[in-house]
C-alpha cells in the first residue's frame, strides 16, 4: 500500500521488515497511535506497551519470544475507497 505519507507498508512481506503485534497483552497497554511516545501512553515506544516489549525482545536477540503479528484489515478511509482498487492503491 503507498500514499502520499508512507511510501511503502512495513508490514508487507515484500518490505522485509520482521513484525510483532501491537496489540497489548496481560498487563501491556495496546498501541492506539503512530506515535513513538503519545501523551496517552499508547504510542509505540511508551512504557508498558506490548510493542515497547517486543523492541527490547527483538533488539536483545530473543525475537522468538516476540508478540505474533495479527493481520490488519482496511482501514475505514481504505474501504470507502474501494480499496485494494480505489485510492489507497495508489
């Protein structure tokens, strides 16, 4: 997926990219924002998120033990768009 924003999706296969879920698990706050750090605490690298967890995991050499990446459907912009034809395959 390409938009003007975000030239390439890290999580494609063909990115490359290792993923890891962000959605929080037992005591760890979900990621709810692109951020790095949010004043909500739900960016990607604030304390006590599941993705926070799963950089040190994966930055300490036990990226085994990281959190499985869920599939993410379309957004909402993405389906109103027709989307993988409409404006978000661009």
């Amino acid at each position: 997926m390409r938009s003007e924003d975000h030239h390439g999706d890290p999580t494609a296969s063909d990115f490359g990219a290792t993923t890891f879920g962000a959605a929080g698990a037992d005591s760890l706050t979900a990621v709810e924002d692109h951020g790095v750090h949010t004043e909500q605490g739900a960016g990607y690298l604030d304390t006590d998120t599941g993705s926070l967890d799963d950089v040190a995991l994966a930055t300490t050499g036990h990226g085994d033990a990281m959190t499985p990446s869920a599939p993410k459907g379309a957004t909402p912009i993405e389906t109103a768009s027709g989307y993988p034809f409409g404006l978000a395959s661009r």
